[in-house]
C-alpha cells in the first residue's frame, strides 16, 4: 500500500491515495498553481491563493476573468473572497490573497484532478473553499463553507470579489481606448443574487455570470468604488462593511456581492457562488443555468464525486507499483494528468503563457499526443487529423501554430521539424489501438483546399518534403528552427542544416515503412531519383542516405554529433568551435533513431554524461554562449533556457537511448535528476516551481540561479518524460503486434507491477529481476501459460490478463 504522505517539505507533500498534492504554506516560492475545467469548455487555473483565471474555449478570444502572471501583481487577482466581523471589524481572505496581513492560524491547500480546495482558520472562523468545473457544463463552482469555532454568535459579511474582461483577452490588455468603455454590469430584474457581465453589447461572445446562494445585502460591480480609498488589499467597502450598489458603465467591472451570515457557536453554513457563461448570450439562458446550480449542494457534491471518478478512470489506463515511490505517483497521478493537461492547453496558458499569444504549437501538441495517447485514443485521433488539417501545407510543411478553438493554422511554416512529430504521433496511435483506419481519412491542405490526400499521403508529403530539402552536407536544411527555437537561419536560408532533423528523418522512415507494410500499401509508387519506385524502395533510401551522410559528415572524432551548419555552412555543435562546443539533442536521437553503430552510440552518450550532465538535470550545450552559432539563443544568460540551460524536454530523450543501449542505473539517474518531488525535495526554495508537475527549464551550472525550474505544466516535457520512464525504463509498451514488455531498469531493482489498459484488455503485468539484471526478458507468461518472445498479444477481450516476466 502507499504510503499516504510522500516527500513531505516545508511547503507540502503528496496525498498518494487521495491522488492530491497538499500545500501546506500560502507562501510558496512560486504560485502553485492547478487547472480546472478538464473537457475544453470553460476552464481556469487556480493558485494555492486562489490566484487565477477563468475563459471559456480559448484563454485569447474568450477570456472571462483577468489575470497577470508576471511582475509584483502576478498571480492576481483570483476567486477571491472577504469575510468582515462585523462586531471586531476585522476582515480577512480564506485563501490569505488578497488581505496578505491577516496570517490564517491554519492553511490547507489540496490539489486534485481538476479540483482545488483551500481551507484555513483565522480569527475562530474556519473556511474551506472548493473550486471545480462540474463535467459538460459551463459553470465554476466555488462552494464556501464557514464553521464558527468559537463560542460566541458571530456576525459575518462576505464580499466575493471577480474581475471581468472586457473584451478578448488580448483587446483587454492591450487596447484600453476601446475595451474600457465595454464595461457593463447589470443585476437580474428580479434576483439581486445575479450579475450579468455585458460588455460587448453585440452578441459576439458568451454571456458570462456571477450568482451567489444567498441574499444579498449590496454589491459592487465599480472596481474603483469597491477599493474606494484603500487597496486591493484593504478595500473601503469591506473596511467600511458597506456597498454602494454602484453599476459599472467604464474601466474595470467586478463582481462583488455582500451577504450578511450568523453563526451559532459551532455553526457552520455552506455558500455557492457560481461563475459561467451562457454560450447563447442572452440572460434567460444565463438564468437558466444559475437556477439549476444555485444552491443545490447535493448537486455539487454529486459531480464533484463524477468529475473525480472520470479523472481518476482516464489516468487508470496505467498504474505502476515500483521501487521509487515518486516515480509511481507521478507516474500514476501527476505526470499522467500533466499530460491530460497539455493535450487539452497545449501551450495557450499557464503560469509562464499568459494566453495572450500563441495557442496551440504544431510540433507541440504533437508531441504532446505521446503521453496521452492511452488515456483516450479516441480524442488523440481526433485531434490529430483536426490538427493536420488546419496546418498541413501542400509542400508537406506546417504551419506553425493552430488554434483550437477556430480549427485554424496560425504562423507561417518554414520549420524544420513540425511536420516529422506527426509520423510520430500517428505511429503512436495505431500502435495503441491498431486502428490503421485514420491512415484512410481524406482531407485537403490548408493552402490548397482542392488538394485532398488521406493521411498516410500527408505523412509521405512530410517525409518528402525534409529529404526534398537538403542541403550541402545531404543533410535537410534547418531553416527557421527544428525542435530547438531558437536557432535556424531562417525560412529562407538555404545554407543551414539540422542535424537532429537528418536522424529524425530515419527514425520516421523507420516508422513509415511499418505503417506503409501493415496497412498494405508496398504497391503504392512514388517518385525518386527520375523513376517511380515502390514506395518502401524510397523509404529505405531515405534512411539509407541520411543515415550515410550524418554519419559521414557529422560526426566528430571526440565523440558525438553536431548540431548542425549556420549560415554559412560551418559546423556548430563542433570541439573546434570555442562555445557550444557539444549539443545533447542529436545525440540521443541517434540512439532512438539507429543512426549510430554502438560503439557511436555509447560514445556520444558517455560524451553527453561527462560534458552535458549536472546534479540538476542535463544541460542542452556546453559551453554556453555568447555569441550564438545560429538563431538567437543568446539573448537569454549562459546557463538559462536553450543558452545551456537544463531544457527539460529532450533530457527524456536520454532517458529512452541509455534504456536502448542496456544501461538501466543511468536511464534512472537522469530521470530522477529532474523528477519533480525528487527535484524539488532537497531545496524548495531553490527549485522554486510545484513539486508535481514538470517544469520546461532548470537554470544550469553557468547561471546564478542553477537548479531552479520554471515553466511549468504546459511543456513537452511531460509527454516525453511519462514515455521515457513508462515505455523505456519500465518497458511496457504498445508496439505494431501487441504490448512489449522490455524493461531496463537497475540492477537493484527486484522488480515492478505496471496494470495497462491496452486495446480492450487489461495486463496486470508483474515482473521481476531475480538475477539482478538491467535489462533482458527471460520468460513471459500470460494467464499461466509460457509464451514466446516479449511481445503480448491483444486480447481484446475485456479481460483482465496476468502477466509474469522475468528478467535475466
Ligand atoms: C519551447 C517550445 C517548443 C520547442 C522548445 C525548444 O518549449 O514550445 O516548441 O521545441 O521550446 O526550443
């Protein structure tokens, strides 16, 4: 059983059976911070302050509430609430922001699966207040409830505080001229318990509302009246106990509503208030979602046990029992809903994305699908081909960017890569569901709406279009970026090329060719040095060529690959040059992609051992840079972000190569180095970010701040490190024929249990290391009976199926 509190520090620890991370102080070195709204409808995020943000679809077009993530005001404002004692005057928040000088005698904050509840006590008034999205409907609950633990009747006023956008979120912000005078609050005709917010009186997007359980004695929807002389902190209408039932017509509209409360001695009261949208927008259909949330707190209670049991049943695809108890409860929690996480928000908004720019990344959310892809196939495939035909070029290209709630392409293409991660992406669905039915669907490019091809061809396009573009060296051009950002000599470069594209480039080939065979397509023809050539012929020249030239022309004889050429066609990633003499990306992917014999391999791998790892994490080049080879990754520090610091993304891929190349002790170093709770544990403060998720970055050796992670939640980092430790170091993992069982782990593991779902059955899989190995399956034995080879087949059959491997 597991133990109920793990990697307890002095700012909190996990709940593992509760599947919640608990924070134990409000002062937290950073916001720590949890999504809600877990279907893509109406969403939010919420501080362990209740900091936050509410939109509906899409952060950018249809921003509900204002938020700041940067600066001294960041992470304001929030759901907010002011109790007042109306006999002392005193007043304070239950979630310590916004009144920071009223120090709650107790704070509890846990953060679950799309939940939150923070619960404190100050002055004897005890609170606890629960923020969640109920399953399908447009509604945030915060349900309030308040016990008296005093002996004395007490005499309370609530005033909840909501700050209202104007307009999109980006207009807000930016063009004050104009979304300033849409500022307009109304008060139901009937019902002074609901606020209508109207700004934009045209119609053009939801009608969002604020409601309140109980009677109201005042409101406030003028955020300047309600602060009147004071401060956010120190609001005159709480100080003073009195509103002035002011509605708002300019600036900032707020939602302050005043409710006046007895407690009896041990009494205690539950309060809702409710925040949504009406998609239709118009007050009847507000109203009419208001009246069937309002106040029924069994109905509350009801889907938050709903919203529970869905969450914990897409993360139950895979449970895992291992030596390491933080690698299980990420594994079986956290990273999982990370990666639930990054599939619905992609990179829109975070703690770090403000939700102002860019939505969703195409190689992004690609990406993303791999940690995902388990918890609901179904959705992956849609998202796929939703996304392939929003950005998908004819020239086999991409655009850049889409956004999810238009279906369109955004940004230009020219990149390097964005294209190869579909392949990806596609594989890793039809190896979990064996469904080759999405290689069938047709649709057009997004610059050419009468060019219709179904997928396998757009895959094709995409494979074409790298090995198309080729430069001196025979290896594809780098042109605006490739994984990495932030070098490319831009789209129109000719000169420039990305040695991580030529290995991808095989590793998609490789796959290609499976999905080309099992989908019967060998007798398709395709053109290839001036003849039409089967297509499998093609494919294998592909991986013979690029294979050829990176080997011939990109390795160094210290021991790894470089980079890739600049604009003017010398070698970056080289000994000879003076700065980022070694980059970690080509290296492992020349591991996962085949490129390198082994001998190479275990070369370039010990090489990013001595040179590219630290304590924290694997740095990205060494040594840092001041002038930039390629690109602009000089404009952050040496040690910060792609100038050398520890990008946390591709350290996973190091994680997959050591596992490929038999070496379980050091797969695992480098996973713990930046897992989490591991990370975190040793210095909170330090490392600065939540203990739950992955962060995109820690700050390396060469930075003033090495160790400390920053943005979190939304990063490729998730999908790759669930994929790392569960299919590579764990091994279990969905392949063409079945489920691999390949694990590689240390030798003093004595075993593990991982329980997969895995197209239509279940395998409790129970392996063990008698013999102390790292890697090597010895016997496989499904249901009882020995089997052949490491490969289990698909029952599909509904049931459950025990599986008992051992290693040597
Ligand atoms: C950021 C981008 C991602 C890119 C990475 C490395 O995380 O979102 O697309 O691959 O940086 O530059």
């Amino acid at each position: 059983m597991a133990k109920k509190k793990l990697s307890v520090t002095k700012f909190g620890y996990f709940d593992v059976p509760g599947r919640e991370y608990v924070i134990t102080s409000p002062w937290t070195p950073a916001p720590w911070i949890n999504y809600l709204g877990l279907e893509g409808m109406l969403c939010g995020m919420v501080s362990n302050t209740a900091g936050g943000v509410t939109w509906f679809q899409d952060p950018l077009e249809r921003r509900v509430t204002r938020y700041i993530q940067i600066g001294c005001n960041k992470d304001r404002p929030g759901r907010w609430l002011y109790v007042r004692d109306n006999d002392t005057g005193r007043f304070w928040s239950p979630s310590y922001q916004p009144v920071t000088r009223a120090r709650p005698a107790a704070y509890e904050c846990r953060h679950g699966l799309g939940y939150t509840r923070i619960r404190s006590t100050y002055a004897g008034i005890a609170s606890e207040m629960l923020f969640f999205i109920p399953l399908g409907e447009h509604v945030e609950v915060q349900r309030v409830v308040l016990r008296n633990k005093t002996d004395r009747e007490r005499h309370l006023s609530l005033f909840s505080y909501r700050e209202f956008v104007n307009d999109s979120g980006f207009q807000d912000l930016t063009n004050i001229q104009y979304s300033g005078h849409l500022a307009h609050v109304d008060l139901d005709a009937e019902d002074n318990r609901i606020l209508y917010v109207m700004t934009r009186q045209d119609g053009w997007r939801p009608l969002p509302f604020f409601a309140v359980s109980e009677p109201v004695s005042g409101f406030e929807t003028k955020c300047d009246v309600f602060i009147g002389d004071g401060s956010i902190e120190n609001p005159q209408a709480v100080r003073e106990g009195k509103t002035t039932d002011t509605l708002v017509g300019d600036d900032t509209a707020v939602g302050v509503l005043k409710s006046d409360l007895t407690l009896a001695p041990g009494q205690e009261k539950v309060v809702h208030y409710i925040l949504g949208v009406a998609p239709k927008p118009t007050k009847d259909e507000a109203k009419a979602v208001i009246t069937r949330w309002l106040g029924d707190d069994r109905k509350v209670l009801a889907a938050l046990e709903e919203l529970k049991a869905h969450a914990v049943g897409l993360v139950s695809a895979l449970q895992v029992e291992t030596p390491d108890e933080y690698a299980s409860v990420m594994v079986n929690t956290w990273n999982a809903y990370q990666c639930w996480i990054n599939f619905q928000f992609s990179r829109s908004i975070s703690g770090y994305a403000t939700g102002l720019g860019r939505s969703m990344g195409t190689r992004d959310s690609l990406q993303d699908l791999l940690g995902y892809m388990h918890m609901a196939p179904g959705r992956a495939r849609q998202r796929i081909l939703e996304l392939m035909g929003a950005v998908h070029l004819q020239n086999g290209g991409c655009q850049h960017q889409y956004s999810a709630l238009t279906k369109t392409g955004m940004g230009e293409g020219g990149f390097s890569d964005d294209h190869l991660w579909a392949v990806l992406a596609v594989c890793a669905y039809v190896k979990e569901t064996s469904d080759l039915s999405i290689l069938d669907e047709a649709f057009a490019y997004t610059d050419n709406r009468d060019l219709v091809e179904d997928l396998y061809h757009h895959l094709l396009r995409a494979i074409q279009y790298s090995y198309n573009d080729r430069g001196a060296h025979g290896i594809p051009r780098l042109r605006a970026a490739d994984w990495n950002d932030t070098i490319g000599g831009g789209r129109n470069d000719e000169v420039s090329e990305s040695v991580l594209v030529g290995i991808m480039l095989v590793k998609m080939a490789k796959e290609m060719i499976r999905l080309t065979e099992i989908s019967g397509r060998q007798a398709l023809k395709v053109r290839h040095a001036g003849r039409r050539v089967p297509v499998t012929d093609y494919l294998e020249a592909v991986i013979r060529d690029l294979t050829k030239a990176v080997n011939a022309r990109a390795w160094v004889r210290e021991g790894w690959y470089a980079r890739g050429t600049d604009k003017k066609g010398r070698w970056f990633g080289v000994p000879s040059r003076a700065e980022g003499k070694i980059f970690l990306e080509p290296q492992p992917w020349s591991v996962m992609a085949g490129v390198a014999s082994r001998d190479r391999a275990i070369k370039a791998m010990d090489n990013v051992y001595a040179k590219l790892f630290t304590k924290h994490g694997i740095q990205i080049l060494q040594p840092g840079c001041t002038v930039a080879p390629s690109g602009n990754f000089t404009v952050f520090p040496r040690g910060a972000k792609e100038n050398a610091g520890i990008f946390c993304h591709p350290n996973p891929w190091a994680v997959c190569a050591e596992t490929m190349l038999g070496r379980g002790a050091r797969a695992l170093e480098y996973y713990r180095a930046i897992l989490p709770p591991a990370a975190s544990e040793p210095d909170p403060v330090q490392y600065c970010a939540e203990p739950y998720v992955y962060g995109q970055q820690r700050y390396g050796g060469e930075h003033r701040e090495f160790g400390k992670c920053a943005g979190t939640w939304l990063t490729g980092t998730a999908a790759w490190n669930y994929v790392a430790v569960t299919q590579y170091i764990l091994g279990v993992r969905p392949d063409w024929d079945g489920l691999v069982v390949d694990p590689c782990i240390p030798a003093d593991w004595k075993g593990f249990r991982a329980v997969r779902r895995f197209r239509g059955a279940t395998y409790d899989v129970k392996v063990s290391n008698p013999a102390g190995v790292e890697k090597g399956v010895k016997s496989v034995r499904v249901d009882g009976k020995p089997v052949p080879g490491n490969v289990l087949p698909a029952f599909g059959d509904g049931r459950v199926h025990r599986v008992t491997v051992v290693m040597g």
